[in-house]
C-alpha cells in the first residue's frame, strides 16, 4: 500500500490526553484493531496507547478511524486481499495475546489469595487495631 496506489488516510481522531508528556521523556505508542476489517470494509477503527517512560504509565489514548484510499483514483477502497491477511494476522495474535494476559492475572490472582490465606486470613489471625483499639487514661 503507497500513496501512488491503495494506502491509509485518516479520517478522524479523537484523543484522551492523561498529563502532558514534556522532553526528554520518551514514549512507546501501541495500537490495535478495534474489531477484524472485512474484505468489503473500506474503513477501520485503530484503538491508541501512549505510554510515558519517565512516568510508567499511560499518557494519552486515542481512536483513529481510518479510511482505505484509492490514491490513484481519488476514492476510498476496500481492504487488498494480502493486507486483509495481515489484518487476520494481527487479529488473531491479538486475540491470543488477550487470552494469555488474562490467564496470566488469573494465575496472580490465586497466588495472591494464597498469600493472603498464609498470612492474615487464618482461623487463628488476629486484627491489630493499633492505636484505635487502646483504652486511653481518663482525665
């Protein structure tokens, strides 16, 4: 896809700014399809991440609809069969991306709770109260 040929031009962008991002912080910008483009599809939705390096955390979120142009013909166009695989690609490792991320929180989740059952969630444990649970001298 090429400007002289078939590419991508956007259409819309709509962005949720977090905090300001100022040099020299560094940034990594991490997008995803929306939902799989079909072949008739002459257009699709790219979901945006900003994340700052300096902060460790996301800056900026944006939504980008994108339109699949004809540049030769001055129109928009639907999806070229070698780029609609690598949109099937991207979605299925997307998916399994997914899939493995929530196991993985899973997994972290059980091991939390066990954390949680060996410490302070024990038929035996007892609240300490601190200060709040103290009798204080009468005046």
């Amino acid at each position: 896809m090429s400007p002289n040929g078939v590419g991508l031009i956007m259409k819309s962008i709509k962005a949720d700014y977090k905090f300001p991002v100022v040099y020299p912080d560094r940034i990594s910008v991490y997008h995803k399809l929306r939902s799989l483009p079909g072949r008739s599809d002459t257009s699709l939705i790219l979901d945006c991440m900003i994340l700052s390096h300096r902060h460790h955390r996301v800056a900026a979120r944006t939504a980008e609809d994108v339109v699949i142009y004809d540049y030769r013909n001055a129109t928009k166009t639907t999806t070229p069969p070698f780029v609609q695989d690598v949109f099937q690609s991207t979605w299925e490792k997307q998916e399994a991306a997914i899939c493995s991320s929530r196991a993985r929180i899973w997994q972290l989740t059980k091991q939390v709770e066990e954390i949680e059952k060996e410490t302070w969630d024990r038929e035996d444990a007892v609240e300490d109260l601190g200060a709040s649970g103290s009798t204080r001298p009468a005046n």
